[in-house]
C-alpha cells in the first residue's frame, strides 16, 4: 500500500505545480488595447463578429469572429457599433467590452 500513496503523493504534487505554473504564465500575458466595428451578433455560439483596427504588437486589421467575456453585452450591442474592449496575447476574446457609438451599416469609419 505504501509504493500507492507514494506514487499519488506524486501524481498530486505534480498536477499542483503544473496549475500554478499555468496560472502564472496566464497572468503573464499581455493586454491591449481593442478598437473596431460590429458586423453581426450571434447569442447562440456568444460571440460578435469585428472589424477589428491593427493591433500594435500584436495583429493586424481583420474581421473575425470573437467571444465575449461577458454574454450579456450580446443584448446591448448591434451591427455597426464602435466597440472599445481589451484583448490579450494569444486570447482571441474580448474582454471588458465597452460601447461607444454607431458608425452604420458595420463598415468602420475612414481615418
């Protein structure tokens, strides 16, 4: 019975290291600021479809489909909104959405 609990003391020391180790690389990463243009809403899959500015140091201007951290902004946005929300390296979610006009028709405004 020994050879057991010292094979599961190991097991749980390593899975304890390895949760700490990724919790620690997750806070590691990155924010950005996010600038674009809503294209279409789906609450089923929860996510918004941007036309998203460049992303300095981090990716260029695209459309694309994102999730949103929070779901119940799926209910206040709509085509062709200006979104300010936070991203961050490798998450391809959006984070602390914040609303800030309509542009119309969801192409983005002209610099």
């Amino acid at each position: 019975m020994q050879p057991v609990r010292g094979s599961l003391s190991v097991v749980c020391a390593i899975v304890v290291m390895t949760a700490a180790c990724l919790a620690y690389a997750a806070a590691e990463k990155k924010a950005h600021p996010f600038h674009g243009t809503v294209e279409a809403v789906n609450k089923s899959a929860r996510t918004l479809k941007v036309h998203g500015e460049k992303v300095e140091g981090w990716m260029d201007a695209m459309t694309m489909d994102y999730r949103v951290d929070d779901p119940s902004i799926l209910d206040r946005v709509k085509p062709g909104d200006q979104i300010l929300a936070t991203v961050f390296d490798g998450d391809y979610s959006l984070h602390s959405i914040r609303l800030m006009g309509k542009t119309g028709h969801g192409v983005p405004p002209k610099p």
